[in-house]
C-alpha cells in the first residue's frame, strides 16, 4: 500500500511542471506568435523544461512529500482544480473527485507524521473545509456563465430531453442547488477519504 501511495504521489507532483510549464509555453505562443507552425515547438519546449526539473529534483520532492510546506500542497491542489476545469471546458462535477486526492494526500500525512489522535477531527475539518472553498470557487465561473449565456436554457432542455421552456428561475435554482450539492460531495468525499485513509493506516 506504501509503495502504491508512493507511485501516485510521483505522478501528482512530477505532472505538474511539464503540464503547467507545457501549458505556459502554449499560452506564449498565443500572446507572442501565433505561427500555425510553431505551437507544438512550445508546447514540446515546456514539457521537456519540466521533465528536466522532475529529473533534477523529483526524487527529493517524493522523498519528503509529506513534509513539504503546506503552501506547496495548497498550490498543487488548487494547479490541478486549473487543469481539471480547462480540460473539461468549466464543467465544475468532476473538480470534485480531487477532493479524494486531497483526503487520500492528508490522511498519509498526519500518520506520517504521527500527529496526535486528539487532532485529527481539526484537521480533517479543516482539510474538507478548504477542499469545499475551492469547490465554490471553481463553481462561481461555471454558474456565472450559465446566467449570462442566453444560450443555456436551451442547451440544458436538449441535453434533458424536457419538453417545457427553461426559465431564468429554473437556471438559477439549477446552479445555486447544483453548486450547492458539489460543494457539499466535495466536503464529503474529502472528508471519508481521509478518515479511512488514517484508519487504513494505523490498521
């Protein structure tokens, strides 16, 4: 179980620079160039840069991973809600399974570092707390622009298959309860994550 926790952690910490520096690079060629030629140069250019970074210091990161500040965790978390939101074009549902990372993260790392037992109930609310304030962040854009987009009601009744108007009311209730409800299974799954994660490993 150790070693698999290890690997995932490898691939979470070592993504991060080839997909941000990759995505960085791209985001270069559009500001600066725009050559029709040139955008798989920067993009392949950001990754290989990041591979470099991996290679010199990855082993290292991995090594300590469970006592890396906490403002580098809080900055890896909120890259990968970046990337989960652009990849699936603002929808917000599937940002709430890195809630599961986010537990999975935090369980090992209060065993790791034998944090007493009597702290565990802080910490846990304090992990899911946050997890469910990044959830509502990301849930802000998503709702924002399903109010301003004329569009939606009607995209939203195709996609149901509803035969009766939707009205600015219905897609209100639709993102403030469907906000809601993320916000609420983010917090959860954070939450259970953790605390079988921590019991997974004192077992």
């Amino acid at each position: 179980m150790k070693n698999i926790e290890k690997r995932i952690s490898g691939v979470i910490i070592g993504s991060i620079f080839p997909l941000s520096l990759g995505l960085l690079s791209v985001t270069i060629w559009f500001l600066l160039d725009r050559a029709e030629s040139r955008p798989l140069i920067y993009l392949i250019t950001g990754i290989l840069i990041g591979v470099f970074i991996d290679l010199k210091f990855l082993k290292d990161w991995i090594h300590h991973r469970f006592n890396l500040p906490i403002w580098i965790i809080v900055l890896i978390y909120l890259v990968y809600n970046v990337f989960v939101y652009g990849f699936f074009m603002g929808l917000p549902v599937f940002n709430v399974f890195l809630g599961l990372l986010a537990g999975y993260y935090f369980g090992n790392r209060v065993c790791f570092n034998n944090v007493e037992a009597e702290k565990h109930k802080k910490l846990v609310n304090q992990v899911s707390l946050f997890a469910g304030l990044v959830m509502a962040l990301v849930c802000i854009p998503s709702g924002f622009l399903a109010l301003m987009n004329y569009g939606a009601a009607g995209m939203i009744k195709d996609m149901l298959g509803l035969d009766f108007e939707i009205t600015n009311s219905m897609i209100w209730g639709i993102v403030l309860i469907g906000g809601f409800i993320l916000v609420l299974t983010n917090i959860l799954l954070t939450r259970i994550t953790m605390i079988k994660t921590i019991k997974s490993y004192n077992s």
